[in-house]
C-alpha cells in the first residue's frame, strides 16, 4: 500500500517561510556584496581633482572587490545634476558619488532650488581627502606678503579672480576680505583656467586656486605664492606659511573628498566600503601620488564622516551668506 505524502506541520512550514524570507532580506545581500559592477559618478568632467580620485579608488576596489568600478562623469549645473542622480539612485551600494566640498557643502547654499538635502539625502561613507588653496599673485606684483597686501587694501580696491561667483576661490577671497576688513574686489571668470590666464598676466591681483595647480607656475617664476588656506602647512608647498601664520588667525578653507550614496544605505555595505577606503588610502603608493597631486589623505570612520560633512556644510553656509554668493 503507498504510502502517503508527509505534509509540512506549521511551525515547520513557519521556520522555512522565515529562513527564505531572511535569505532575501536587505541584510543577506549586503552581507555577499558587491555582486555586480559598482558604478561611482563623478559631477565634473574629466582631468579634474574628484575624477583623478575617484579612478584612484575605482582601480584599488576592482582589485578587492573582484567586481568592475565603473567611473562616470556626469558634469553639468555645478555638479548638481550628477549628484542629483545618485540622490534618486537605489540604495543598494552599486550608486556612488565622489561627493566634494563644492557639490555637498558650497552648492546647496548658492544654487536656487537645488533639488536635494546634502545631509539627509545621502550616506556619507568615508571623507578620505583634503586640498588646500594657494594665494597667488603675478611675478610682477608689488605684494611680497599677505601683510602687503591686506595693507594696500585697507587704502584701496583690490580685485581678485575666481572661477566664478560661489565658487570655492570666490568665498576664499571674500573670506580673507571679511576677516581682515580689506577692500576686494570680486572678478569672476568662466572657469579657473581663464582666471588663472588673467592673474599670470598680471591683468588681476591675485586669486586662490589649489596649491598643487599653482605650484609648477610659481617654480617657473610665473607667479609668487604668498600663503595657503590650511590650518596647517600644505604638505606639497611646506615653504609656504598659511594664512593663519602669514597674519589672518583662524582662517581656513579646505576642499574635501568623500565616497558617499544614497540615504538609507544598508550598514553592513556601508561599513564593507568604509573599511575599503580606509585600506586603500593606507597604502603608500597611495598617499605619495596623492601628495604630488596636491590632496592629503584624511580617511574617516562611518560615523565621523557624515558628522564632518555637516559641520563643513554649515561653515560654508556662513561663508556664502557673508559673501552674498549666488551661482552664475
């Protein structure tokens, strides 16, 4: 006589139900990632310092993750768009962005209706780097030092270049301006390249850009650097003292690089990303290359970065609002 089929009791059925439910569940993958491809936009064109940074820790994750970083540049608005894109991505780890001090700390303040919240609206897993801004004037200026040049300021206009209005070197310089109670002037360009065009021919008095930039210029005789934006010496331009040394205490504006994703991102990716970032940028191939790049490596922990960034955010608020900056 066959026998006849055992059927499952409930709480069996219950436990299996449970075990196939918790296989599927957000905490299974991101246990087992990165399964597929991990794609890290970049807001700004190619050659620049986030694109340069992001293809640095695209290669080093390939290399552990065994799974393809892609590196796509998505330019436009001041970086807005790209980071707007990752913004609405899903929140699985295989969207992130090369998040820097102008698209989540400087634009939300100067671009109207800029479509997204730089803090709720992201996870922000590593601040890894910094840069500081160099202040250059021509080979022909009279200003041998800052204090020159805020002294001849304080008797006359002096204009400054940027590349354009609410950019990093525009709060720089009206930053020095705040501080120091100095008369200058607001010059903004289309970009650095042109600014910087002007300041070599001395048509302009001086502008901030990053230190890396005008360094093989001031090698060259073509510019002289009178100071850096950092609270602490520029680790490529160690002869050049900081504004806070060179007569302006308290004075600092800093880039900043961090890989970040969208808001509500499992722990454990962000955690498996973190502890990346933090090996890649320990390596010191690494931190030479970036070095002569004119970037310091600053890695953070998951809870220390997304606190950076909220601080940043508000000291660029007050920058902006100081300057009454407002995107072009």
């Amino acid at each position: 006589m066959p026998k006849t089929p055992r059927t499952l009791g409930f709480s069996t059925f219950a436990m299996l139900f449970s075990s196939l439910v918790l296989m599927m569940s957000p905490t299974a993958k991101a246990q087992d990632y990165p399964t597929k491809p991990i794609k890290i936009v970049v807001a700004f064109g190619p050659g620049g310092g986030s694109d340069t940074l992001a293809r640095m820790l695209g290669q080093k994750m390939t290399e552990t993750f065994k799974q393809p970083v892609v590196i796509e540049n998505r330019p436009g608005a001041g970086g807005s768009i790209g980071t707007r894109e990752v913004q609405k991505a899903a929140p699985d780890g295989y969207t992130l962005i090369l998040a820097t001090s102008s698209t989540h700390g400087i634009n939300p303040w100067v671009i109207k209706n800029v479509g997204y919240d730089a803090v709720k609206d992201f996870t922000h897993i590593a601040v890894f780097a910094n840069t500081d801004y160099a202040l250059a004037v021509p080979a022909n200026s009279p200003y041998k030092s800052l204090q020159e040049l805020v002294a001849a300021a304080k008797t006359k206009p002096i204009d400054y270049a940027s590349s354009g209005n609410g950019s990093t070197s525009h709060l720089a310089g009206a930053l020095l301006g705040q501080m120091t109670k100095a008369n200058l002037v607001h010059v903004p360009y289309k970009s650095s390249d042109t600014a910087r065009t002007d300041v070599l021919g001395g048509q302009v008095a001086f502008m901030f850009d990053n230190t890396a930039i005008f360094l093989p210029f001031a090698k060259g005789g073509k510019v002289r650097l009178l100071a850096t934006s950092g609270l602490s010496r520029s680790a490529s331009a160690k002869d050049i003292p900081t504004l806070a040394e060179a007569g302006v205490p308290g004075y600092e504006v800093m880039g900043w690089f961090a890989l970040t994703g969208p808001a509500n991102m499992p722990p454990a990716v962000v955690a498996t990303l973190n502890r990346e970032v933090q090996r890649i940028m320990a390596q010191p191939d690494i931190r030479e290359k970036m070095a002569t790049l004119g970037f310091d490596s600053m890695p953070m922990g998951v809870t220390e970065s997304p606190a950076y960034v909220s601080t940043q955010l508000g000291r660029y608020k007050a920058m902006v609002q100081a300057a009454g900056a407002q995107a072009d």
